[in-house]
C-alpha cells in the first residue's frame, strides 16, 4: 500500500513533526502551566499522526484510510481551536 499512498503518508508525517516542533515551543513560553490543555492537545495530535503513518505504510488492516485520516483532521481542529483561545 506504500506504493499507493506515499504522499498522504509524507503529510501526515510532516503533521507529525509540526504537532512536536509545536509542543516543544509551546512548552517554552513564559505561560506554559496555562497550556496544559494545548500541549496535550499537540501531543495526542503528533501520537494519531505517527499511528496512522505508520498504518498506513505498512498496509495494516487498520489502516481504513477515511477513518484514520479523520481522525487526525479531528485531532488537528481541535488544536487548532485551543491555540486560537
């Protein structure tokens, strides 16, 4: 299936990285007791990324494209939200 969805699996790694990058800068501001919910929200968002790269790569049965890529379009709106507040 690699061969099938390489470019959706290189976007959903780059989720991956940019939800990390995020945590980490996030977790350097001067107000980060007040971003618990945001850095939880970046982490679970970089966990649902790698998961389903991962899935999907390697052709699992899991892998029911529309289901895990919904869930990250979850994941990534709900972050997406909270940084906004």
């Amino acid at each position: 299936m690699m061969n099938m969805y390489p470019s959706i699996v290189r976007v959903i790694q780059d989720c991956e990285a940019v939800c990390d990058h995020m945590v980490t800068h996030a977790g350097r501001m001067p107000d980060v007791q007040s971003r618990a919910a945001q850095l939880q929200l970046l982490r679970d968002c970089a966990d649902v990324c790698a998961l389903a790269a991962r899935y999907i790569a390697s052709d699992s049965p899991f892998s029911r494209i529309g289901h895990i890529v919904r869930g990250c379009m979850r994941s990534l709106r709900r972050r997406m939200h909270e940084a906004r507040r």
